[in-house]
C-alpha cells in the first residue's frame, strides 16, 4: 500500500484541491492533516481528512507525519510519501520516487528539493554547499543531507520514525528533523534525477509571498541553526546504496 500524507491550513484552499486531484489516483490512500480547519474541503473524502482540534493540535508542517507510526490504522504500508498543498506534481510523480525507492531496496529516503550543509553549519538557511531546488533539473541521482518533505518518499523499513520524538521540537522545521533522523539511523538520502519544472509552484510568488518570507529572513533561523548543530556534530553524506 502507498500512502500520501500532506498537512495544510485554510489558507493554502484554493490550491490543495489541485494537488489533491493530482496525488489520488497515485496512491492507495490519502490523509491530509487539517490544521484549524472547521469543515472538511468537499474535494476530500471523509477517510482523508484529520482535523488538528480531534487530534495532536495545529501540528503546522509536522502533521504531515502524523500517520508514520501507525495512527488511525495507517499501517502495513509499503510506501509513505510526504507532500506539500502548493506543489504542481507530474502524473507519474509517485511511481518514479516508488522505483527509484524499489531499485534501493529501500535502503535510502528519496525525494527531489535537496540541500548539502556546509561545515560546520553557521546559519541553517545559508550554509549550504550545494542546494537543487524542485523546479531545477538534475542530471544524476545525487546523495544529499537533507530533502524537502514537500518531494520525499519513505520505505515502511527504510528508518524508524515517531511523531513525538522526532517531528516536535521545532514548529514547521520538518524537513530538519527527518534530515536529522536519518543522519542518526545512518539511512541516506538520495535526490532523484529529473527534467527541469518536473515539479512546480502552484502557489504564486506574490508581494505577499515574499514579504512572509523576508519575515524569516528578519527574525533568522536561530532555533533550526541551534538544533542543526547539536543535534548532529558532523553532517555526513551517506552514500547512495544503488552504487554500493
């Protein structure tokens, strides 16, 4: 069974519907986590739907895991794929992270959006030494620090992983923390090889837009660069296991 699980907020309405008619035909089951949703969107189906208030609280990008362990009988799958509710993905976007998961007998997280820390981490958003974007192409398979759970794809063996201990320390910093649980259980993470604009924006880059993010910018990344240094001494990329 293939699972896709993404959390949203009623802000982000106008392009879940999308995202979602695109993602169901992919998988075997849908779960959306609806942070402070009051009615459920009538795109979704009863079954597909969480709402924070009946479950852990407004859990932010967190909640998009809130089925990796088991919960509400999300069990026994094969495949756990996290998704964002702003992202345009291809109609063979499931199948592609599934057989490039299968061909490393899923041995390693795959996914697309991906970054390599510099050393030592100084500043969570700039320390980068390499950053692919999901929009930009890739001509190889490229093993990474860290993936952006918005394009990621987990075998149910590939790693242990729990909500509480690994997804709540720091609000919406998910793509932090399954970097930092993989580095400790020494899983790889692997960026998959893809076209340009094989993945998209739906959501548009506005004034808006930007001004929420030079709101990050203003108030730092104290909080993921604090925990990206503890957490981890020395960030290591491992090595992708389909060339072991």
């Amino acid at each position: 069974m293939i699972v896709a699980a993404m959390a949203t907020m009623p802000e982000r309405s106008p392009y879940l519907e999308h995202v979602v008619e695109t993602i169901r035909p992919q998988v075997d089951l849908l779960k959306v986590y609806l942070n402070n949703f009051v009615k459920r969107p009538p795109f979704l189906e009863p079954d597909e739907v969480c709402f924070s208030d009946a479950a852990a609280g407004d859990l932010g990008d967190a909640g998009k895991f809130y089925w990796v362990d088991g919960r509400d009988g999300v069990n026994g799958y094969t495949h756990y794929a996290t998704i964002d509710d702003d992202l345009a993905y291809p109609s063979d976007y499931i199948a592609t992270l599934v057989k490039e998961s299968n061909a490393r007998n899923g041995k390693a997280i795959i996914g697309v959006h991906c970054s390599i820390f510099s050393d030592p981490v100084v500043d969570y958003s700039l320390s980068r030494q390499e950053r692919h974007t999901f929009y930009e192409p890739l001509s190889s398979a490229k093993p990474v620090n860290m993936l952006g759970t918005g394009t990621a794809l987990l075998g149910r063996k590939t790693l242990a992983l729990s909500l509480e201990n690994d997804f709540l320390a720091i609000r919406n910093a998910a793509d932090l923390q399954l970097a930092i649980a993989a580095q400790k259980q020494e899983v790889p993470m692997v960026a998959i090889a893809r076209p340009k604009k094989w993945i998209t924006e739906i959501r548009p880059w506005n004034e808006e837009s930007f001004s929420i993010w030079q709101d990050i910018l203003r108030n730092g990344w104290q909080a993921e660069t604090a925990l990206a240094r503890t957490a981890i001494s020395t960030w290591r990329v491992h090595a992708d296991p389909i060339s072991l």
